[in-house]
C-alpha cells in the first residue's frame, strides 16, 4: 500500500506543490493530504485504506453523496453516446431548461466548464451590455481566479484594490472595488461617488468563501435598490450556493425575506454538474442576447455543454428537485450544527455555527462574524487543532477555517452522531 506521504513526495516532484488547486495542500492547518482513492455516500477513503465522513463533497457539488445510482446510470449512458462533439446536443436545451425552470430570474443561460469560466464571462457580459468599466465585490467573496477579481481592499474607504496575486497587473484591477461585506456605510459612498460608472455589484449572496456568512437582509435590500437606482447590474455568484442552499437558490431565500427579489445576472457552477466540469451564467433575455454570436460580447468554450456533464448535471438537478429533498438535508445540517455547539458547550469551548440547506459553517467565536475581517480574527489555531483532531477521528472537514462545509443526502442520522461524538472528543482533547 502507498502512503499519504509517498504519494504527497512524488506528488510535489511533478505538480506544483503537489496539487492542483491550494487548498488540497493543507497549508493552512498544516500535515500531510490525503490522497482520496474512492468515495461512496457519504463517505471517502484514501490511499491508506482509511476511510472518512466527507464534509466537502468536492466542495460543494456532491450534495446526492459520492456514487449515485441514477447519476452514475446518466453518465454512463452518456458516456456510451459520445464524449464531446463540438456541436449542439439536446441534453444542453434540457439543462438550460431545468436551470430556468428552477430560478425564476434567468431567462437564458450559457453552459461552461467553471465557476472562474463563468464568472469571467458575467462580468465581460456586464461591463458589455452596460458599456461601463468599474465593478464591485466584497471582501473574502471569492469569484474564481480570473485577473479582474483576485482582488483585495486598497487602504482607504472606497478606493481601487490590489492584486491578491502575482502575474495580475495593476491596470487589469484598477476598476475593481473591493468593499466590506455587510457595511451600509461603503456601499452607500461607493455609490454615492461612482454609481454612474459600475457596471456591476458581484456578491456571494451567502459566502462559502469566508467560511458561511450571510448577507444580511437590510444590506441586501439597499444593495438592490442602488443598483437599480444607478443602473447597474446585481451578479449573484451562487456558484456554492445554487442548488445548495435552496433549490432556487440563495436568491430564493432573499426572495421569500424582501418582496420581489431577483438579481439581475446569476453564476452557477458545482452543484449543477454533480462533479463533473460544468459551470453556467444567466440572466434576462435583453442581457443574454449581447452575447455572441447574437451581440457583440464574444464568449466560447470547446468542451462547453459537455454531453457526459450535461448529463451527470441533470441527474443531479432531478435528484434535488423530488419533493422533500431540501427539508431532509438542511434538518440533516440543521442538526449537525447544533450537535457541534452542543458538544463544544460541554467542553467549555466558544463555538457558533449557521446554515442554510446542505451548507453549513462553525466559528471558534461567540457571535456568527458577518465580514471577512472577522472571520479571520476567529481563533485559527484552535480550528487547527480540531480540524486535526476530527481527522484523526475519521471526519473530513475543510481544511481551512475560512471555508465552509457541505452536508449530502446521502449524511445519516448516525453519521451526524458520530461526527458529533469525534467533536466533542476533539475538544476536550484540547
Ligand atoms: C468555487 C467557486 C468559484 C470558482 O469555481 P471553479 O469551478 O473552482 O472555477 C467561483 N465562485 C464561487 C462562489 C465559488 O465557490
């Protein structure tokens, strides 16, 4: 049997820190990744033969748990018919179908291969149709790795940020404003000061890459109404959160809090591909229609709408859909959460925790933090410890506190108990 660690050696021999994409590497809590060989349900085992409860679930898109039956049936089939074609399919006008049928402000969408892919493409499509530059995001929100939003806050209040990464000119960010998540107070000057040139608000509507923060209603309530007032665009990114959170969406959960609620534009990735590449931007008919070949936005993709992905994306979407599906999973959540502060309340230990559906977060903290600053300053070497201890114990959780974690259908009552048990042991331990 090959080890952890002798997979991790002659991984970093020819991969970049041995991965292929940083989080996978552990930095933040330190130790030695697992190398996962096979995954059913619920759970994931490595290359050591041992096996854990998987609160990742790729991050997001295994919200049926690992191996399907009705998924893995779809793809297969799929798979029989070809791999890629390069021309248009059917299963493509069903799952754009689906999409639209399942969120109610996207009248047309576009299929590509990745949340970054699509939300590169939103904001081309929003700086395109509104013929407008600037644009705004929020700390701690993350819109995949494209140049124009690896972006953090500069000094002052409402000034242009800088590149969170190297290789990223300061040109290329120089219209990117970062503001804080949930301040009133930015929102309203940045607007009061340059609302006639942004071209769109991107936002997680509840982050997942902040660990598990919501938007609160009064800032999303104002955040919609400066929008329309100024002309821009409201991109929701729901790459975690869509089909995650809601069926609908977060967008559906602000719907059902503020009358008539809609974003103009939505990202969507993770959950609508069941794992495999598959990510989508949407929005209004008149905003769609800038896109080539229609209008004059250009936008491609060779494996976009991939017949395999179309179809392990639609599995998963009727999965969901089947009634009582997303009141199972957040009681199931629900109850995982309130299990991990119950056993850290009988350890003595600060420990708060939030969720919304099949997406949840913790916070060695005693009130829910609502902006990355925060999150940050929540005690990250006790999150170290426990994340540790709960992976000795055989539970898989995000390796880094500032990220959030994801329950599937597949979790059972005695999964929730035995995580719940590893926690409390975990914090006594220390
Ligand atoms: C994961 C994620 C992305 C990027 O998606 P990739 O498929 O990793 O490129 C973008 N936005 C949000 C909110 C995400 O969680």
């Amino acid at each position: 049997m090959t080890s952890n660690a002798d997979l991790f050696a002659r991984a970093q021999r020819v991969i970049p820190g041995g991965v292929n994409s940083p989080v996978r590497a552990f930095r933040a809590v330190g130790g030695t990744p697992r190398f996962i060989q096979r995954a059913q349900g619920a759970y994931i085992w490595d290359a050591e033969g041992s096996r854990y409860i998987d609160y990742i679930g790729s991050w997001g898109p295994m919200i049926l748990g690992h191996g399907h039956p009705a998924v893995l049936e779809a793809v297969q089939k799929a798979a029989v018919d070809g791999f890629s074609f390069g021309a248009p399919t059917e299963r493509e006008i069903e799952l754009a179908e689906a999409i639209i049928g399942l969120v109610p402000s996207v009248e047309q969408v576009r299929l590509v291969s990745s949340g970054t892919e699509a939300g590169m493409s939103a904001l081309r499509l929003a700086r395109g149709a509104t013929g407008r530059n600037k644009i705004i995001k929020f700390e701690g929100c993350y819109h995949g790795h494209a140049d124009a939003l690896l972006v953090k806050a500069g000094s002052g209040l409402a000034t242009f940020g800088f590149p969170t990464s190297a290789g990223v000119p300061e040109d290329v960010v120089k219209h990117t404003l970062v503001l804080e998540y949930n301040n009133l107070a930015q929102l309203e000057e940045a607007f009061a000061t340059q609302g006639s040139e942004i071209a769109c608000v991107m936002i997680e509507p509840i982050a997942g890459n902040m660990n598990f923060v919501r938007a609160s209603v009064p800032f999303m309530t104002r955040l919609r109404a400066l929008c329309t007032q100024h002309g821009a665009l409201l991109v929701f990114d729901e790459v975690m959160s869509g089909f995650r959170v809601a069926l609908g969406g977060a967008q559906s959960v602000y719907a059902k809090l503020i009358p008539g609620f809609e974003p103009d534009m939505s990202v969507f990735g993770k959950v609508i591909g069941g794992g495999m590449p598959l990510a989508a931007f949407g929005g209004k008919k008149d905003v769609m229609s800038q896109l080539a070949p229609l209008g004059p936005v250009y936008q491609a993709g060779t494996l976009s709408g991939n017949p395999v992905a179309t179809a392990c994306g639609l599995a998963t979407l009727q999965e969901i859909s089947k009634p009582g599906f997303f009141e199972a999973l957040s009681a199931q959540t629900q109850s995982l959460v309130r299990g991990l502060e119950a056993a850290a309340r009988d350890a003595g230990v600060a420990l708060v925790g939030d969720s919304e559906g099949g997406m949840f977060g913790f916070f060695f903290a005693s009130e829910l933090p609502q902006n990355y600053g925060v999150v940050m300053a929540t005690d990250k070497e006790r999150f170290n410890r426990f994340f540790h201890g709960m992976l000795d114990r055989g539970v898989y959780l995000a390796p880094a506190l500032y990220e959030a974690g994801f329950v599937s259908a597949a979790h059972t009552p005695a999964d929730i108990a035995a995580t719940v048990a590893a926690a409390g042991q975990a914090l006594a331990q220390g």
